[in-house]
C-alpha cells in the first residue's frame, strides 16, 4: 500500500491536456464554430420544416443545447480540420468568401466549403455552406447545408440541409429539413 501510495503521490510538474493529434487548425473551423453557437441557440425556438419525398412536416420547438448539437450534427460532422486532410483541400479567397474544395486526387466526403464574410476585411461570418457526396457500388448519397447568421447578433438565424440517397434498386430519398431560428 505504501508503495503504491508513493507511486501516486510522485508527480512532475503540472498535468496537461492531452491535445487531440487528429485535429489540425488549417481550414474553417466549422465544428467549434458550431458548438460555439449552442449556448447562444438554447432554449430558442425554432421554425422547422421536414420534407421527406414530398411529405411536408412543421413544426415549431424549443430546443435544449443538447437538442441543438442533434440538429445541427450535419454541420459539425462536416467539419474538414482533420490530420488526414491536411493536405486534401485547396483554399481559394474571393473577396468575401472563401472556398475549400477537395483536391481531385484527394479521397472525402466533404467536397466543399465555402464560408461567406460580412465583408472582405472582417471575420464575421455571414453564411457557411457544404457539400458531402459519397459513392459506392451499391450506395450513393449526397448532402447540402447552409447556415445563415444574423448580421447583428452572430447567432445563427436560418439553416437548412438537403440530401438524396440512393440504394441499389431502390427508389431515390429526398430529405430537406429547414429551420428558422426564432428570438
């Protein structure tokens, strides 16, 4: 017991953080630009529209923190700033946006990125958009999201996510899910 409670007890200087070796901090940092939102977003309503092969749903909720990190998972899954995309995207500036797109000899879902400024000399973001396309034999998919911010608080106001899937032999699903942030 002794022993042990030596070998606990012995510590070399402060204990830090591990920090995670697959994330890297080269394109936009659309996770925690999401997850920065979420206290912001709890307990606000939200206008929501499900449309699944033209079955139309709405419906208007108040959404815990934790209820917005589920509806707004696309986003945060499509995050690109992973080590094994380090060198997979091409960054283009114009003006007001800019666009990371998926280099043709480079292997991901996420094709693109494109993240819309207020202007061309600030850092406030006005809207962020993706695509996400996968292929397989028997499986293809693809997903659009855009976010929208309002201009004066910097809280998302409007978003929305498009996607069809399509199973070898099966008919095509379309899915859309639009949500209007109400204050």
């Amino acid at each position: 017991m002794l022993l042990l409670g030596l070998l606990f007890s012995c510590d070399n200087g402060e204990k830090q953080p591990l920090a995670n070796p697959t994330q890297i901090d080269k394109y936009f940092p659309l996770k925690s630009f999401v997850v920065n939102q979420l206290d912001e977003l709890k307990d606000h309503k939200v206008r929501k529209t499900t449309m699944i092969n033209g079955t139309e749903e709405a419906m208007e909720v108040t959404l815990s923190k934790e209820q917005w990190r589920k509806e707004l998972d696309a986003f945060i899954q499509a995050d690109i700033n992973k080590a094994a995309n380090s060198t997979a995207y091409e960054e283009q500036k114009n003006g007001k946006e800019n666009i990371y797109r998926l280099k043709p000899e480079a292997k991901g879902n996420i094709k693109e990125i494109k993240v819309t400024y207020l202007s061309a000399n600030t850092d406030k973001v006005k809207q962020v958009t993706f695509l996400a396309k996968s292929k397989n034999l028997f499986y293809e998919s693809s997903t659009k999201g855009t976010l929208t911010i309002d201009e004066s608080t910097g809280v998302i106001s409007t978003y929305s996510v498009a996607g069809t899937q399509k199973v070898w032999f099966l008919s095509p699903n379309e899915i859309l899910v639009k949500g209007n942030v109400v204050k």
